[in-house]
C-alpha cells in the first residue's frame, strides 16, 4: 500500500504539475464536499503539496480552508481549526491576496466562532467583508454573503432574516443563469446555489406566512430532483418536513424528515445538522403525541449536545493554548526590539530638543516684532476656569464656555443645525484639545473621538485637505 502510495503521488504530481495555479484550484473546487470524507481530504493534501512546489499561495490557502470545511462537516471542530490556523500560520494572507481566500477565511472563521457559542466574534468575521463581497459584483460571493448575514438575523430579527435571504436568493438565480458566461459553475457552487429556495421556504414558515412558504418549498423539490446532491437533498428534506407538520400533514413531514436524519447521521456528523433535524422530529411527535418518539429523540439530542460540549471544551483549551503561545511569542520579540527602539526614541528626544531649542534661539532675536495679543486680567480667568470645567468634563463647562467665546454657537448653527452634545464637542476641538485628551476628559475611546470629528467634518463641510483645528480657529475671525 505504501508503495502504491507512492506511486500514485509521483503520477499525481507529474499531472499536476502541468497546471496552472487557476486550474488547480478548479480541481479543488471540483471536489465533492457532500459526501466527501478521508478520500477526499488525502486528494485535497496531494494537490496542496503541488502548489507550495509552485508556490500557489492562494491554491494552499483554500486547500487548507476546503478540508476545514470538511473536517466540520464530520464534527471534528478540532481539525477544522487546525487547518484554519495554518492558513494564517504560515503566512500565505498578503497583500497581494486574492480576495476569493480572504472571503472563504472568514466565512470557515465564522462557522467556527458560531459551533463555539462566540456569536459576537462570529458575526464580526461577517461584518468584515460584507461590503467588499458586495462591492466585487460576483453573483456567487454575494449570494453566499448574504445567506449568512440571514443566519445571522435568523433569530432576532425575522424580517431582516427575510431581506437577506430575498437577496440571496436573487443572485443565486444570476449565478445559475451566468449570462455572458461571467461565472465558471461547477458541481459543489451549482448545488449548493439551489439551496436558497429552502432557505427562503424556511423563513417563510418562521413567519408562517404558509401560502409563500409553500411556494419555495414547491420549488426546492423540484430543484433537488433536478441534481443529485446529499446536501441540497438535506436542506430540501429538513425544511420540506417543517412546512408539511406546520399544515399538519404528518406523513409527509415525517417522510422528508427521516430523509434528513438519514443523510445527517451518514453523512453529517456536525451537531448543527443533527440537532436541527431532531428538533424537527420531536416536534412532530409532540403535535401526534407520540411519548416513545418524543422520549428517543429527547435522548439524541442530549447526547448530541454532550458530545458537541466535550469537542468545544477541548477545542477552546486549544485556542487559548494558541493564544497563549502566540502572546509568548509576541512578548519574546517585544523584548528583542525593547533596545533597538528604545535607543532610536533616545536619539529622536535628543534631536527634537536641540531642534527646540534652536528654533526658540533663532525665533527670540525677532521677539520684538512678533505682535502677540493678549488677554484681560478677567478673560485670562474665565479662560482658566474653562480649561479646567473641560478636564473635569463638568456639565457646566458649555454654559461658562459660551461665556467666553458668546458667537460660537452662534456661528457653528449658521453653518449646520449641530446638536448640543455636537457643539459641545466642538468647543473642545475649538481650545486646541488633542485627540487622546479628549478621550480621557470625557471618558471614551480614541476610535470614538476620531469618529466623532469625521462626522463634525462631514456636517460642517470642513475641506478634507484642511487641519479641523485650523478649521475652528478661523471661524471666529
């Protein structure tokens, strides 16, 4: 076996190796991923090898990230990880990145973070290429995209849910179409765009709207008899059997059902397509109030849940393992560049300080020219007593400012209708504040801050190539 192995490797290699980084992605795609399994994974490995020979970047990268997906399709959340990790690891996320890896990265990142419970880390991966998924005019990238993003609304907000899915489900159709032939379709994207009308039948039934629930899930069969897939024959099956308990036909929902459970237990691992079917099952009986199935199916799902809580437990002892090493890692290099940087920080104080001090000797021999204007006794008070209401971030500290400075306001609102809070923000850009000690007087984050002055730029037309402090030091002249 060995030897044929090897055998096979070499041929394998010497095919492979006339191809081009492009083609030997469309064989990983080509790939089966429904009931794909050890096979697959050790075909997928062989073309990884060829493409580091090649150095393929992109090629390895959604190698690793295709047997991920398989690994979690078989439950086992620890490989998954693993090769999510090597991704990374091994450096092939650069600059010069194909957007198509950076895209599946985060979606396998997200079906990560969700089997972990981290819904907030999740739905950030999402968040992160969402706009630039939509911005790439790719029929496919957007379906996938949005097809999340009504996962990820799914049980908070139904309507939204709706919208992601209606959008979806319109660019799955333009992919299947690929007018002008823009798209190359094959087997595992075609299949799996079919499933949108499931989804969509899905939602439906979530919000038992049932006469437009029974219109996709019409269509999502007859789409599965169209192809022979395992997974659009699941997700058909699954949400076939919902509608059909919901209008109270027990033995279609039943017949879809034992379909789905059948292909989640030989071909499905994950919790996710178990516990999704056995919840369907048991709702089923209860509605009939069959107690033996109701009991069997209550039992399946505990265990279920049992084996997916031990997978997680080790899987998080593992992340914070990896976290853990890296943090090391980071602080041992700290350490390393401590010297250098503190050395070079050294020579810059020196050098700014000579830099001052000669310029504040050149700049005194011209002092009796400059005309410096001064401020009363009183105002040089009130001045005082404003920086500190500031520092404080005392409620007082706009009404006294309007004291000093009484056609501020004034002129802000002639040029937008700021809100209060707005001007008051204002005022503290307006004395020269920076960025950092606005955040600590007034107790939020710098990010915020930088925020915040891109909006006061944005409502008050401030040029983009103007300094805003330059901007409000103007503006009472």
């Amino acid at each position: 076996m060995k030897k044929l192995t090897v055998l096979f490797f070499l041929i394998s290699s010497f095919f492979y190796s006339q191809h081009t980084e492009e083609e030997l992605k469309n064989l990983l795609f080509d790939i089966d991923f429904s009931a794909a399994g050890p096979k697959e994974i050790e075909k997928i490995d062989s073309l990884i090898t060829i493409c580091k020979k090649d150095s393929y970047n992109d090629c390895v990268a959604l190698g690793y990230l295709k047997i991920a997906n398989i690994y979690d399709k078989m439950n086992d959340t620890k490989k998954s990880f693993y090769y999510i990790d090597k991704v990374e690891k091994e450096n092939l996320i650069t600059s010069d990145t194909d957007f198509e890896v950076i895209f599946y990265l985060h979606l396998q990142k997200s079906f990560l973070y969700r089997k972990l419970g981290e819904r907030v880390a999740s739905f950030k991966q999402l968040d992160e290429i969402y706009d630039e998924a939509m911005k790439t005019d790719n029929a496919y990238f957007i379906y996938l995209i949005n097809r999340q993003y009504a996962d990820k609304y799914v049980e908070t907000n139904k309507d939204l849910s709706l919208k992601y899915n209606k959008i979806a489900y319109k660019y799955s159709r333009i992919y299947r179409e690929n007018k002008g032939k823009r798209y190359r379709i094959d087997k595992n994207r075609l299949y799996n765009s079919y499933k949108t009308s499931a989804y969509l039948g899905g939602i439906y039934i979530d919000l038992n709207k049932l006469d437009s629930a029974k219109i996709y899930i019409d269509e999502a069969i007859q789409n599965e008899r169209k192809v022979d897939d395992i997974g659009l024959k699941y997700i058909t099956s699954l949400y076939a059997g919902r509608y059909f308990r919901m209008v109270n036909n027990v033995e279609q929902s039943q017949h879809y059902l034992w379909i789905a459970k059948n292909i989640a237990k030989n071909y499905y691992k994950s919790e996710n397509y178990q516990i999704g079917v056995g919840d369907e099952l048991n709702a089923l009986y209860k509605s009939i109030g069959q107690k033996d199935s109701i009991g069997y199916y209550s039992n399946w799902l505990v265990d279920i849940e049992d084996v997916n809580r031990e997978q997680n437990q080790t899987l998080n002892d593992t992340v914070d393992k990896q976290s853990e090493l890296e943090n090391t890692k980071r602080n041992k290099e700290t350490k390393g560049l401590f010297f250098i940087l503190s050395a070079s920080i050294a020579v810059c104080i020196l050098f700014i300080f000579l830099f001052l001090y000669y310029y504040r000797k050149h700049k005194s021999k011209n002092l009796d020219k400059i005309d410096v204007p001064h401020q009363s006794p009183v105002q040089e008070s009130i001045f005082k007593e404003v920086i500190q209401l500031a520092k404080e971030n005392n409620p007082e500290f706009l009404t006294r400012f309007n004291e000093y400075c009484p056609r501020f306001s004034e002129e802000l609102l002639k040029v937008s209708p700021l809100k209060i809070s707005e001007i008051r923000f204002c005022a503290y850009i307006y004395l020269n504040f920076s960025t950092k000690e606005i955040a600590e007087y007034t107790f939020i984050s710098v990010r915020t801050v930088q925020t915040k002055k891109y909006n006061i730029r944005k409502k008050l037309n401030i040029p983009g190539d103007m300094d805003i402090y330059v901007w409000f030091s103007k503006l009472l002249k």
